[in-house]
C-alpha cells in the first residue's frame, strides 16, 4: 500500500504559488571553530543523520486523473549535494547581507519534482561565524512522520559524531501508474465521498480547499464564520508578492524574566506587548492613525497539556493594544486578554482554526504557518509564534550554534509574520515580510528593540 499524504498535508501542495511558498525555514549562525565545519562537515553530517527522516528521500507523486490524493515514493535519483547547498556573502559579510540572502532564498519555492527541502552553508560572515539556512516544506513536516532538517543537525556536546548511519540505503521501486489507480479505485470503493473530495481539491483554488478542510471536520467554518469579529484593516493586509524581505530583532532572556516577575503572567505576555509596542510605533511612523483604543489582530498559537496529559495545540486570535503608550499598561492589557481569551468563546473558534489548519506539528512556527494558511485577509493581521527552545548550547559538527531565527511563511495577502525562539539566554526575533508592503521592516525590527528597552524601563521605575 502506498504510503499517501494526508489530506492536510495534501492541502499545503494546493494552497501553495509563487505568492505564497509554504515552507517553514531558520537561520542558525554558529561560531566556526578553528577546523572543520566546512561544506563537506555539513553535508557528511546530514547524510549520516537522513536515517533519522526517511521522507527526506522521498518525493511527491501525483495519482493519474488526481484519483485520489498523492503518495510519498522514494525519490530513485536523490542527490544530496543538491539538498545541501554552499553560498557564501562577500565582503565584509554583514548580518544585513545574510538577511538579503535569506529573503531571496525563503522566495523562491521548492523543487516539487524532488523530496522538498533545501539546506544552505553560508560562509563569508563577519565575526569568523558561519550560516546553515534550512526549508522545508509543510507538507513533510507532519511531527510524526518527519521533523525539520534543523533539528535533526544539533547536538547537546561539541564531539558529537553525527551517528547513526546508513549507508546501504536503496530506494523502493516508485509503484507504478496502474497500481496507484488501482489503489485510488479501492480507496474510492470504501470511502465513496472522498474520491469527490480529492477531485474537487485538484481543481480548487486555496480558498475552496480551505473550506474543503473545513467541512471535513465539520462545522469549523461555520464556527469562524460566527464567533470571530473581522481583523482591523490596515497596512499589514493586502495582495502577496513574490519576494520577501527578513530582518532580525535580539533579546535576552534574563530581561524578560525581569519584567515578568515585576509585573506578573508569562514571558509569551512580555513578547506580545513588545511586538505591539513596536507595531504601534511602527504605525505612527509611517503616518498610520493609532489612538489609544487601536488593536492589530495577532494569530498567536499555544502550546498546552491536555486532559489525557499529552501536548496539545491551540491557538489565540488576540487583539493586541497597539495605540496603548504605557508600556505597563500594555503588557498588563495582553496578559488580561490572554487569560480571559482561553474562557471565553473566542477559544473555541481559534481551536476550530487549529482543526482546520493542522495538529501537533513538531514546533509552533510550523503550527502557526498552518493556522495562518487562507484566513489572514479577514480573520488576522499578524502572525507571532514564540517557540521556547534549549537553554544550553548547541552544537553541529563541532560548532557552537550562537544564534536561531525562525523564518515563518506568509499567507494569502499577509505582509509579515514574526517568529520568535529563545535559546541559550537569548531571544531572537525572525521578521518575514512581503518585499513591496514592508520596504521599512528593519525599521520595525528596531522598534522591538526600543519597545523592549521601555518595557524594561518598567522595572526600575
């Protein structure tokens, strides 16, 4: 029996155009020790841990007649050198022209011929560091099946191995196109509706395949369409282009502990009021109205522990208090929201939105990405994941891993989506815009860093 996608994991491949690339990327810098931690390192590195995600040998094959959905089959020409690419940045290797980089490269969409991830070496970079930028696609990383290719490079200890191994790997024979039909028939026998859906799906555009989700978990739809208040209109919503822009914002750790244990709730709070103090002050400098009851809606997904005590996923559609000029003020306005969201109705539609858009991924930007696929122009302005990540180093062929910035896609008609992980003591903010709405991104992401030095502020006052 094939091994065929879900009907989820389909659905990214169909919302997917060159407007809208789906795929979820980072951007680690590591510190590059005196040897080693060349091109061939990374790539021998990689090669020996693809055991560790066996889709990453394998690509996406259409079922003729698009009878049913498509298959995963073992891709009979992988090449790994072209997985795992070198790039360097001439001189003097700024931080701006690797974001340059990351932009053109988080542009362009992946390969759908070959199994759908890419790997980049970025040598050139001030500072003797080096850059390992990673996609990959949605539809491989399902938490269970396949992780992201980052996750799969680090180790806990600088003398790590890169074990396990294995080297006699040979491909399945790719089955044929009479036994993909054959299957599409059988699977159409025993579940008669979903041969329509899987038809209906090739042909539609990503709005009617949203809503083809949506029925197949019944009634999520309709949920939105009746608990969730349209978002604010503003600049952070309009058509999608093809090229992106990405800037960076830091933190530390410590100074977020710090404003959390003066004023209360949770370090996720601290980074909302943070990303809505900069949004606001971004609104006023390009001449935006913002009064003291402005919001901007965020989609902002959540990890929480369920009843049967297993993670579980939801997520908050929050309104966050960008007029509010008080910095006090408004982180204790997000932490009210935060709290009193989970209670009320709003939740229920906002966990109808996760049903919709994807369960359990292996990290929230994953998540996010998912939640944010076909709703953002009427439902959300912004998009913020905040990932909590390791708080000891970690290490890649020897390196030192100083640095991790999430690159979170766009969807339909959304200019910016913000990723934020803490790892090692530090806070990092990875900014993804459309390249013609948001020319002025660094600008916000400068604003972060004001904004948090105000929060800051707070503390001693």
């Amino acid at each position: 029996m094939s091994d065929r996608l879900s009907a989820l994991d389909a659905s990214f491949l169909y919302l997917e155009d060159y407007t809208t690339p789906m795929h979820v990327g980072g951007v680690a810098v590591f510190r590059r020790p005196r040897v080693g931690f060349d091109y061939d390192a990374v790539l021998a590195l990689i090669e020996r841990r693809l055991s560790l995600v066996p889709r990453y040998r394998q690509r996406v094959m259409q079922v003729p007649g698009r009878l049913a959905r498509p298959v995963w089959v073992d891709d009979q020409d992988f090449d790994i050198t072209y997985h795992v690419r070198r790039s360097a940045l001439p001189r003097p290797g700024t931080d701006e022209q690797l974001h340059e980089l990351v932009a053109r490269l988080m542009s362009r969409k992946l390969d759908h011929t070959r199994p759908l991830w890419e790997t980049y070496l970025v040598e050139g970079l001030s500072r003797n560091r080096v850059a390992v930028i990673t996609k990959t696609h949605q539809a491989m990383v399902d938490g269970i099946g396949a992780l992201d290719i980052g996750q799969v490079l680090l180790d806990f200890e600088s003398g790590g191995d890169g074990a396990p191994t294995d080297d006699l790997w040979m491909p399945r024979p790719e089955p044929s196109s009479v036994a993909l039909v054959t299957e599409a028939v059988t699977d159409a026998v025993q579940r008669p509706g979903e041969v329509v859906e899987n038809v209906r799906a090739a042909v539609a555009d990503a709005t009617a395949t949203v809503r083809k989700v949506g029925r197949a978990v019944g009634g999520v739809a309709s949920a939105v369409r009746t608990a969730v208040v349209p978002a604010p209109s503003g600049p952070l919503n309009g058509p999608t282009s093809t090229q992106r822009r990405f800037a960076v914002a830091r933190a530390k750790l410590d100074d977020l502990r710090a404003v959390r244990q003066a004023h209360g709730g949770t370090i996720n709070d601290v980074v909302l009021a943070v990303v809505a103090g900069a949004l606001g002050n971004w609104l006023l400098s390009r001449g935006e109205m913002a009064g003291p009851s402005s919001t901007l809606r965020a989609m902002v997904p959540m990890s929480i522990r369920g009843s049967s005590g297993a993670p579980e996923v939801s997520a908050y559609l929050l309104d966050l208090p960008v007029g509010e000029t008080n910095p006090a003020v408004r982180l204790h306005q997000v932490g009210h929201a935060m709290r009193a969201h989970s209670e009320s109705g709003q939740s229920v539609a906002a966990d109808a939105l996760v049903k919709v858009s994807g369960f359990a991924p292996p990290t929230l930007h994953a998540l996010g990405a998912r939640v944010a696929s076909g709703f953002s122009d009427r439902l959300f302005n912004v998009l913020v994941t905040n990932v909590p990540g390791p708080q000891v180093p970690l290490y890649a062929a020897g390196a030192r891993m100083v640095e991790m910035f999430p690159v979170v896609p766009l969807a339909k008609n959304q200019s910016l989506a913000i990723g934020v992980t803490s790892y090692d003591g530090g806070v990092f903010f990875g900014l993804n815009a459309d390249r013609d709405a948001m020319p002025d991104v660094d600008v916000l992401a400068a604003m972060i860093g004001e904004a948090l030095d105000e929060m800051i502020g707070t503390v001693d006052a």
